[in-house]
C-alpha cells in the first residue's frame, strides 16, 4: 500500500512578481506568500492491488434482449441512443474491442419522426460503382422502399466501420410495424425520450 503524505503548507513564490488577489487563503510572511491547507488527521491510504480492470470477452459478455418502439420519436435521438446500447457502453463491463452490447428490436419504423423539412429535403447519395452512376434519395423515397431503411442508414452510421461494426449491426432487428417474431427471447421493453 501506498501512503501519501498531505503538506500543511505551500510556499509559492515572491510577492513582488504576483498579483496576491487570486489565492484565497494566503498569508504574508517577510518576501513571500503562503497558501495554507487544513491538516488531515489521517494519512491518505489505497489499497492498490484491489484495483483490477475487468475486460470481457465473448465467453463473458451478458445479452440481454431489448425492444423499443420508434413511433414518434426523433430519428437522431433514437439512433444514438440504440447505437449506444448495441455498442454495450451501458455497461459497466464495456470493452471496446468486444462485441457486448445488447440485441435490439426496433418496432414501428415508419413512424419515426424528422425534424424540419428534412423528411422531403435530405439527401441520400450513393454510387453504383459505374461511371455517371450517383444516385440520390429524400428519407422520403426510402421510406416509400423499404420502411426501415431510413433508421438503418442512421444507426449504422453511428457504429464503428469495422469487422467489429459488421458483427454489431448483426444484433439490430428493424421491423416497420408492431409485430415482431421475437417473443421467446422476452425483450425488455426501454421508452427513449
């Protein structure tokens, strides 16, 4: 164990090169300025040896199984708040090189909310790998699609661009109405504002 002793006092430096207004506690003695500090009756003592970081790993990592429900919520609030927990920096156990977030299940997709213009003004681009091929999309034409996409495109964009993000985006489950075929698994139920 490591004991640290605590100073009764600090001599600081001269006075004549100090503007004296920004201490406190001070107290002049012939040339030089002291600032005073309470005496502890006890020595400060840490047991370092109790101190051990916890990484888990797969073997370790606890599930569990989670369903929100987007209708009318943001769609950036609900992103980062599911990227969160799909990411398991809920946990105390968070490790970043681990995949230990949670599995999410997001139910009633289509209903999210944009704010502003952005549902008609937003744009989505993306390239076909030809020349000349850039493509354009408003949350709009993809909600017309494929209603879900609109909130996969966000949460993925706020997971890590990895084999570590590729495995994450595996535990998010999108259905654009209430029905969902995950009953068994018993998802605990999470109301994000």
């Amino acid at each position: 164990m490591r004991q640290w002793p605590v100073p009764d006092t600090i001599v600081l430096h001269n006075i004549r090169n100090t503007n004296t207004n920004i201490f406190p506690l001070h107290l002049y003695f012939s040339n030089y300025l002291i600032l005073l500090r309470p005496v502890l009756k006890k020595q400060i003592t840490v047991d370092t040896l109790s101190y051990k970081t916890i990484s888990a790993n797969k073997a370790t990592v606890d599930k569990q199984w989670v369903l929100i429900d987007a209708e009318n919520k943001v769609l950036g609030r609900l992103s980062s708040e599911v990227a969160k927990i799909l990411r398991g920096k809920h946990k105390p156990s968070f490790t970043p090189h681990v995949d230990c977030g949670d599995n999410v299940i997001i139910i009633n997709a289509e209903k999210v909310k944009l704010t502003g213009r952005k549902m008609s003004e937003k744009v989505y681009v993306r390239h076909t790998g030809y020349p000349g091929g850039q493509r354009f999309a408003t949350p709009e034409l993809l909600m017309k699609k494929d209603p879900t996409m609109v909130v996969k495109k966000a949460v993925h964009g706020m997971l890590p661009k990895n084999k570590l993000g590729a495995a994450i985006r595996k535990n998010l489950f999108l259905y654009a109405s209430t029905e969902h075929p995950h009953e068994a698994q018993k998802p605990k139920t999470i109301t994000i504002k």
